[in-house]
C-alpha cells in the first residue's frame, strides 16, 4: 500500500541533533488519555512485563490496537509513549503502553535483567491479545532499544506474518549496538553516556538487592560506559563472551532483510548516538515492506515539528497516520 508521511519540518530553533534530543526528553507535556488499567503479561515461566492499557469502550476486539515500548532507561511513562497512546487513543485504538523487563519500577517481576534481544517477550505479549484476547488488527510502535525490539520481532517472523499483525513501527532504532556504543563514547555524547551508566546501575543495584543469589555488586568496580556495563554484566549474565558478541547477536540489522509485514522506520541524520550510517548499512530502503524515512534533523526521537497542533510531535502523528493507512478496509 502506498503511504507517504507528512514532510518533516523541525522547529526552528531545534535544529541541532542535541538540542532537538533534550528538548524533547524533558518537554511538559499533558494527555488527554483516560486512567490506565495495569495488566501482567506472562512473557517466560518466570517473568512478567506491565502494560499500561487504554481500553476503547466495551472493548471491542474488531477495534484496532498499537501496542507501544519505550527505549533504554524508559518506561511507559515516557512522553513518546503517552504521546502516540493519546493519538492512537482519539482514533479508537486500544493503546498498551508495555515496560520492558524491570522498568517503570517493575524489578519484582522478574529475576532477570533485560536486554536488546529479548523480542520473544513482544511476541509473547502479541500472542496473548491476538490469541487469547482475540483482537484482529494489532499494531507495535517502538523507540530506539523498543526500535530494535520490534524490527527483530518482525524480521523473526519473516514470511509467517500472523493475520492479526497488521504493521509495526520503529523510531531511530539502535540496530547496530556496536555502533551506538561506539557513538556514545565520543565526548559530545558524554551527557547521554553519564545518563544511561547512571540508571543502568542503579536499576542493577536494585536487582541485586533483590536477588542477591543472582547478582552482585563485588567485583564490578567502575562503569563508565554503556559497553562497560555490557561487557561486565548484560554479557556473562546472559551468556555472551562479551559485550560486542552480545551486540553482534541481538542487533535487528542482520533481519531487516527479511521483514514482511508493513514496516514504518523513521531515524534522523542527525541522531547524535544511533548513527545513520548503520541505516546505509543495514539497507532498510531495499525492502518493499518497510517505508524508510530519514528527515535531515530530529535528534534521537525527538522530531519536534515547526508546526502546531497534532504534527507538533510529527514522528508520533506519523506512526498513527501510518496505522490507520494499514488498517484492514481502511
């Protein structure tokens, strides 16, 4: 089906990869969304992930429903993730708003950590709402870490497509974590890098408190770099010789090739720590079911429009113009 997004017009004064990324990281924003209801999803025998669900009236299951997860260090309180429920929402979506493994204050809920590869949680969750629930047009929407989450999850399911899988959509997703590693290290990153080694340990420290016969703090000594901290614990907890095997293993590039179902990608030239030049490697354009879209600004997620209103958040309205584009009958 042929879509095309609206053109991207920064706001005017954001015209700088880091200036769009802070602006919208710490942006007031209110919704209009009605209170959440909290579900449990079992995603393995021994954990469960939260979601944040908006139910549509009377819950009707022909109703479509986008499905959104949030990036490093997030959770389902993030304004992206509000942002695109509160749109999809006034469309008549059920939106659920997922935390990954351990966040939004959920450590009791698994023994584990949680990292880039683990797509086969989104898969468990799209199987309980198309399967169990019964909904039959479901949408996922992901940013940066979520952004690999979701492309991997589609390009795992290559030509199987399930019916009730109408499209998926990641924003400057962190394909490469090898590259975003590398791109973090350079020194204009340093306040990104300080943000996510800050809560990375702190989010373990609190997991060792809990399981302490799982982890523990001996030994560690410092982190000061995301690859650090996945050299020394994301690697050997989940059996990865290294950081950089971990980052070869989980990263979504090496399965954009096989996507299959309706694919909307948006990353910005300018994203300060997820390179575009993964983007040229990874080839996303090729694949003719995966619309590619790369404004010259945007920052990391940011993608603050000069206009008001709707497109204000342009990468957010994008997504749900793209959804109800893929909508069945739409």
């Amino acid at each position: 089906m042929l879509w095309e997004p609206r053109k991207f017009e920064p706001y005017v004064l954001l015209k700088n990869g880091h200036a769009m990324t802070i602006a919208a990281a710490f942006a007031r924003r209110r919704f209009a969304l009605p209170p959440a209801q909290d579900r449990l999803f079992q995603v393995d025998p021994e954990s469960r992930i939260l979601g944040r669900c908006h139910w549509q009236p009377e819950k009707r299951r022909d109703a479509p429903l986008i499905v959104i997860v949030h990036g490093l260090e997030g959770s389902s309180e993030s304004n992206y993730c509000r942002g695109i429920a509160e749109k999809a929402f006034h469309l008549g979506y059920h939106a659920v708003r997922l935390n990954q493994r351990n966040c939004g204050g959920t450590e009791t809920l698994t023994p584990t950590l949680y990292n880039s590869g683990m797509s086969g949680d989104y898969r468990a969750v799209f199987e309980e709402l198309a399967n169990g629930d019964g909904f039959e047009q479901i949408f996922f929407a992901g940013y940066s870490m979520g952004g690999n989450l979701v492309t991997k999850m589609a390009g795992e399911f290559a030509e199987a497509v399930p019916k009730a899988l109408r499209g998926v959509c990641a924003v400057c997703p962190a394909m490469d974590l090898g590259a975003c590693a590398d791109a973090l290290e350079r020194r204009d990153n340093y306040f990104y890098q300080r943000h996510f080694v800050k809560g990375l340990m702190a989010r373990y420290a609190r997991k060792a408190q809990l399981f302490p016969e799982r982890y523990s703090m001996n030994g560690i000594g410092s982190v000061r770099t995301v690859r650090e901290f996945d050299d020394k614990i994301t690697a050997p907890h989940f059996g990865y010789k290294d950081a950089q095997d971990y980052y070869d293993a989980v990263g979504a590039k090496k399965l954009v090739a096989q996507v299959r179902v309706p694919m909307l990608m948006i990353t910005a030239q300018d994203d300060p720590f997820v390179p575009y030049d993964l983007f040229l490697r990874a080839k996303p354009e090729q694949n003719p079911a995966i619309r590619f879209v790369t404004p010259q600004h945007g920052g990391h997620c940011g993608f603050i429009s000069n206009k008001s209103g709707l497109e204000r958040f342009w990468a957010e309205q994008a997504i749900v113009e793209f959804c109800e584009a893929h909508r069945r009958g739409a």
